[in-house]
C-alpha cells in the first residue's frame, strides 16, 4: 500500500497504521502505553533480565510506570526522556496492564517496584550479590537494614545510607561511597520524579550494575507501612488502599492523576479507532 492509497482511503490508512504498530511492538517485545514503550515481561523475567549484567558489571537502570508516572511525565520533558532511554521499563501498576489490553499490546503482567525489590533482596542473598539501600531518614533506612539482615541472614549489605544531603559536596560523597561499595544492586528510596532524575544524574559514577527506584518501599522494610492485602494488589486497588492510610496526603494526587489518566487513555483507545498514531507526547521542560 503506497502512501496515494492511505491518502484516498482512511479505513485502509487506519488499519495499516494498527497493524504497523502492533508488527512493531511485537517485534521490540514492548508495549505501547500512551507513547512510553514498556517492556513485555513477567517480574520473574524482569530480575532475571537485570541480574544478567551484574557479573559483566554492566549498569542497568529500571523504571517503573504507573497511571502517576505516565501523566507527569507528559508534562515533564526530562522525566519523560528518562523512561524512553531506560535500560528496562516496567509496569507498576494493574492500570498499566488493563490499557496494554485495551490498545491490543498485552503485557504479561505487573511489574510492582516492592515486588521488584524483594525479588532482587532475595536473589542477592541466594547468589551472594551485594546490595546498597540510599533514601528516608536516618532512622528509617537503618531499621529497614536491620530488619532485611534479619530475614535474609546470608545477604550481603555493601552499605545504607538515608537520603537528604545538606550539599552538593555531601551529594557526591555519597555517590563515591556507593561505588566505592562494589555494590551489585541499588535500592534507591526517594520519590518520583526525583529518584529517576537523580540516578539519570549519577548513573555512570555509580558503577552499580542494578539500579531500582523502589520509592516508599522501605517504609514497608521499615515495618512503618503494612502493604494493601494481596486481593488489593491484584485487582488494581493498592493506590486506594495508600490513599486510607494516608488521605491528607494522598486523596487529592490520586484522584486528580487517575481521572487525567482514564481521560487520556480513552481518548487514544478512541483515536486509534479512527487510524491516527499512538504518538509520544511532548513534554514540558521543568524548572528548578
């Protein structure tokens, strides 16, 4: 079909462009989510994808997305940038998963970042990796530390350090020390877009063959936060579950993210119905 033909007949143009698309995905191994590529693969598949380039030392950054994520990262350039040239990118949340289905790009499943980093803690400790945990508060990372060392006595930790820096200088210590650690996996607990952007910044003076942003996570080593029961988890309800323990901080971001998100999803699910690309977004730079 040469591009006269696509011109003068749109239900042909709008279903070679479907086709074209889904011809790619399957090809890639990708999905895509409302102009993010998100790799198909099943949690087992994701960490035995990143422990592959840890006796090569080769440094693997991991992004996750979820409904949150993809709607500030059409409105910020860097972050979008970040999770388009990521080594791997998850899916973190059910949503996630559901709109694969809907676009006829269906992942396997969920990639969830506490799963993630449980995962690789308990794959370290079997095969001898060292990992590093940086973010919270003083307090919080150590206990965290201590009650991971608990549970997994073999695990080897190359070090804990929480994640406020008074400086740029103490900044850059840090990420000395984490090298210095020969570490094989960083946990970093910080937010989004923060964790991913900080890491985009240190990756390569890291040297750190795994790098996972496990956001809130520790708080859940921690013993702080109890995690939504399994049967939340699974049906897409953990962020309701977030919003009941924390609603001062949390009602107003969900359902303001939510709704922009089922918003933008039906709008493609609707576009793409009528043949025109499912096209990246272009973001907006951030200040600050």
């Amino acid at each position: 079909m040469n591009q006269q033909d696509l011109v003068k007949e749109p239900a042909k143009a709008a279903e070679e462009t479907k086709r074209q698309t889904k011809a790619m995905a399957g090809r890639n191994g990708r999905a895509n989510i409302l102009g993010f590529m998100v790799d198909k693969m099943t949690l087992h598949q994701c960490v035995e994808r990143l422990v592959a380039g840890i006796p090569a030392r080769r440094c693997q950054h991991i992004v996750l997305v979820n409904a949150a994520k993809i709607v500030h990262a059409r409105e910020d350039a860097e972050l979008a940038q970040i999770i388009r040239t990521a080594d791997l990118v998850g899916a973190d949340g059910v949503p996630i998963v559901w709109t694969s289905q809907l676009l006829a790009q269906p992942l396997p499943g969920r990639v969830n970042g506490t799963d993630l980093m449980n995962q690789l803690i308990k794959v370290a400790a079997e095969r001898g990796y060292r990992i590093y945990m940086l973010g919270s508060t003083p307090e919080l990372i150590e206990r965290a530390a201590v009650n991971v060392q608990k549970l997994y006595p073999k695990l080897q930790i190359a070090g804990y350090r929480h994640g406020y820096f008074s400086s740029a200088e103490q900044e850059r210590e840090a990420v000395a020390a984490i090298a210095a650690s020969r570490a094989d996996i960083l946990l970093v607990g910080m937010s989004t877009p923060m964790k991913e952007k900080w890491v985009r910044k240190y990756k390569n003076d890291l040297a750190t063959p795994v790098i996972h942003g496990v956001g809130g996570s520790f708080d859940i080593l921690a013993g702080y936060v109890k995690r939504a029961p399994l049967w939340m988890q699974c049906s897409g309800l953990e962020w309701f579950y977030r919003v009941l323990q924390e609603p001062k901080r949390l009602w107003r971001r969900y359902l303001v993210t939510n709704s922009i998100y089922i918003g933008l999803v039906i709008r493609q699910v609707v576009v793409n119905l009528f043949g025109a690309k499912n096209t990246p977004p272009q973001g907006r730079a951030t200040t600050g």
